[in-house]
C-alpha cells in the first residue's frame, strides 16, 4: 500500500514563525522535513520521529537560500536519504 505524503505550502507573505498540523490525520508515525523551493534541499524539522497524534508546532526556519520566506513543510513515514 503505498502512503501519500502530508505536504504544507508556506507562502512567503505568511508573517508567523511556525506553522501547527493535526497530526492525527497521518497513518502512522513519520518524518518531517522544510523543503527550501529555491535550491531543492531538505532541511529536517524535527529531531525525531513525530507521532499521529495531537497537534505538532513547526518552526519554519526563516529565510530560504534566496532569501524569501516560502518553505515546504514534508511529512512522510520514510526518512529521507
């Protein structure tokens, strides 16, 4: 069975520093990464595994590599490489 993805566009006029998700609409444990638009990289958001369930806080980690504030937030069950 293949798992989609929960992904959360954060557009550059969004003036907060984090971002909340209801992780209870995940199947299962996961990863969360901040995928910078500008360059294609992956920086991790959290430390550890996130669990599905309860709300999860995201700091968005301020400017990207072009130096505009819009992220990718990524949650999948697969850690990236």
């Amino acid at each position: 069975m293949m798992v989609q993805p929960f992904i959360a566009y954060i557009p550059p006029a969004y003036k907060g520093n984090r971002i909340t998700i209801d992780l209870t609409v995940l199947s299962g444990t996961g990863y969360a990464y901040w995928f910078d638009p500008t360059d294609g990289q992956f920086l991790a958001a959290q430390s550890s595994t996130i669990t599905n369930q309860g709300n999860g806080n995201f700091l968005i980690p301020g400017k990207n590599k072009a130096g505009a504030r819009d992220w990718v937030l990524l949650i999948q069950t697969q850690q990236l490489d």
